[in-house]
C-alpha cells in the first residue's frame, strides 16, 4: 500500500464518520442530545486533564430554555395548532358522459 492509498483511506474514512454524525443528528435529534450529554458528562469529572474537561464542556448540548418560542420543542407545542375537524361531507361524482 502507497502513501497515496493510506491517505485517500483516511480521507473516505473522515467523510463518512461525518456523514453518519450529521445523520444521527438529523434523524435522531433526542437519541443524540442524550447521547452527546452522555460523552460530555463521562468526559468533565474530577481529576480528568484539562483539555479533556474542556472538550467535555464544548460537547455539552444547549439545555432548552423552556419558553415555547425557542422551537426547542420542550413544551410539545412548537409548530402550527392542528387543524380542527370539520363535519363530513359526501363525496359527489360527477360523470364524464
């Protein structure tokens, strides 16, 4: 295996470690905050280095503030009222003839 090789792995390796993060993000924004609060409370004890309590610090989510303006979706009411029902109505088929 040449330079070249070792270095083209690596590079589709970064690339599809951050497509896969961006992914889980996207499609599972709960199950990653809980995770990403998880790495970053294991990460900031007592004791670790100062760089790895810094890192743990930087990966801590934002806490939702709690206010239903912020979309933080905390409340269970972000986004628009549901539509009320109104009372049905028959269908009418007209014919083509």
């Amino acid at each position: 295996m040449n330079t070249f090789q070792i270095v083209q792995a690596a590079i589709i390796g970064v690339a599809v470690l951050v497509s896969a993060y961006v992914a889980f993000r996207k499609l599972l924004p709960k199950t990653s905050t809980r995770v990403m609060a998880g790495v970053s409370a294991s990460l900031n004890h007592d004791g670790r280095p100062a760089f790895v309590r810094s890192l743990g610090r930087k990966l801590q989510p934002a806490s939702a503030s709690g206010s239903c303006g912020d979309g933080c979706d905390s409340c269970n009411s972000c986004g628009p009222a549901p539509a009320t029902r109104t009372d049905a109505q028959p269908l009418t088929f007209k014919s083509r003839h």
